[in-house]
C-alpha cells in the first residue's frame, strides 16, 4: 500500500493537490479523520479494497486538535506496519494566503466569532506544526500559479506524469472566442477557404471532398508540415517537464473546414508518438450531437 498524506495552510493548495494526485491514480479523500486511517490501511493490506492501494488523504485544520497533536504518533505506526507513507505539506506566504482569501471570498476554517482572518491563519500554523516538523516535503505555494504547483506535485512522484503528457488538438472558430485552457493557438486563416465552393460550403474539414480539395493547395501542406515539425521539436520538452495535460489550438474563421483538417492531419502525424491524443471539433459539437463526416456510418 502506498499512502500519501496531503496537509498544509488553507488556501495554501491543498485541494489541488489532491486533485492532481487523483489525476496520478491515487484513490483521495479529503478531510478524512486520523483514527479512520488506521483501519482503511489494514483494509488494504489485507487486499480486501484494491481502491486503498495507492491512497492520498487530506488531513488540515478541520481536524480535532487534540488528533492533530497525536500525528507523528499515528505516522510512526503506519510505517511499523510497513506501510509506505509519505507526507507532503504545502506553505504560503500570510500575505499571499490573505489575498487569496480575500479574491476567493471563502471563509477560514479558524475564522470564528471575533478572530480575525489573519489570527486564523497564525493559529493554523501553530495548530498544524506536529504536520509540518513530519513532512517529508515541503512545497511553498507563494510564487506558484496553477500548473507550476501541478508540474511540482508531480515531481514528488517517482515516474509521475513521465512519459504520459496527455494532447489535445481542438480546432475551433475565431468569430466564437477563443478556447479556455488552450496551451498554444495557432492561427490558419490565411489559408485557402472551401466556404467560398458551393458544393464544400455545408460540409466540413473531415468531409473526404473537403481534404481533397485542401490537397491540391500546397500552401495548406505547407502549413501543416511546419506546424508539424514545430510540435514534434517542442512537444518532448513538455513531456519531460511532467506535464500531464497540452491543448493545442487550431482557428479559422467560422471552425468548420480549414482547422477541422489541420487537427486531423497534425493528429495523423502525431498520434504514433503520443497513444494519449484526443481530438475535438469545438464548432461541431453542440452540447448533443456532432455532425458525421461524408460516408460515416
């Protein structure tokens, strides 16, 4: 069984990691009560759940103060037992944490009746300290966005996320707004348009008279080749960084014909070094049904 345990300041990170170490195959429970940890870990060594076999349990101030106190107490008996756990605790600069909060609107665990936001978070680093003196890491939040402090979790993981970057390649439609989360966006619009061919105009980039109509326009495989040879270039880098998700954004202007090819193509060349590619036609799907390509079933 391996058991990670997740602590650290409120707002400081916690949630994300959690998140991030479900993404990484741990069953996670958040808020779980320390004396329920003991009898989950026999459960699992026993091979009577396989869910508890890789476990990642959140523990912070909403726990007792008197179980909290008792921690080191409760890890020295994990491990006696064999069980291998590692506990991460993640930190913030109070200046940061109360700026969170105060963009967030939340409310602090500790933040009861007359205390104030920053005497709760003073008192959780006290009240949280026999966590902190048992980590076996220690990560700072302070300067960290989002995916820095993802990219860092998975650092923690021996072979966490290595080798496993996740491509999505969507195409999409300028005059809908951009995609959310898109990594890079590459502009095609000043290729050739089948929108202005009568007989293409209803049909799309995964249509078959589409793409051949795209083949005879050189600049079109010229495009491709260059955006090709650019991700094949880049795209190790981000692998070996531990990066477990990349969107890559193709536009034209209405997303029906000229970035539908371009994904499918890219997705052609690319899907042989990266089983974990998936592709999206953002102005073909409506929430219900995606229209089929010419000739599908």
């Amino acid at each position: 069984m391996k058991l990670i345990i997740v602590s650290g300041l409120s707002g400081a990170g916690k949630t994300v990691a959690l998140k991030q170490y479900e993404d990484l195959g741990y069953y996670c429970i958040d808020n779980l009560p320390l004396a329920l940890v003991g009898p989950i870990s026999r459960r699992a060594t026993r091979g009577a759940d396989e869910r508890y076999a890789k476990l990642a349990i959140g523990v912070d101030a909403r726990e007792s103060p008197r179980e909290i106190a008792r921690f080191p107490r409760y890890l020295e008996r994990l491990r006696a037992r064999g069980i291998q756990t590692r506990v991460l605790f993640l930190r913030a600069d109070e200046s940061v944490l109360l700026r969170r909060y105060s963009e967030t609107r939340r409310s602090h665990p500790l933040a009861r009746g007359n205390v104030s936001l920053q005497e709760a978070i003073r008192a959780e680093q006290q009240l949280l300290a026999p966590i902190a003196s048992c980590a076996d890491a220690t990560i700072d939040t302070t300067g960290k966005n989002l995916h820095e402090l993802r990219e860092e979790i998975q650092a923690q993981v021996p072979g966490g996320g290595a080798g496993k970057l996740i491509v999505q390649l969507e195409s999409f439609g300028f005059r809908n707004g951009l995609p959310d989360s898109a990594d890079f966006v590459f502009d095609v619009r000043c290729l050739p348009n089948p929108h202005w061919e009568p007989t293409l105009r209803k049909l799309s980039g995964r249509d078959a008279a589409v793409a051949a109509w795209f083949e005879h326009h050189p600049e079109v495989q010229r495009m491709i080749r260059d955006l090709r040879d650019f991700l094949e270039r880049w795209l190790p880098a981000f692998r070996k960084q531990d990066r477990a998700y990349l969107t890559i954004a193709i536009g034209c202007t209405g997303g029906q014909h000229r970035s539908v090819y371009v994904v499918e193509r890219l997705a052609e060349a690319l899907r042989a070094n990266y089983e974990q590619l998936s592709v999206r036609h953002r102005e073909l799907w409506n929430g219900v049904e995606r229209r089929k390509p010419e000739g599908s079933p």
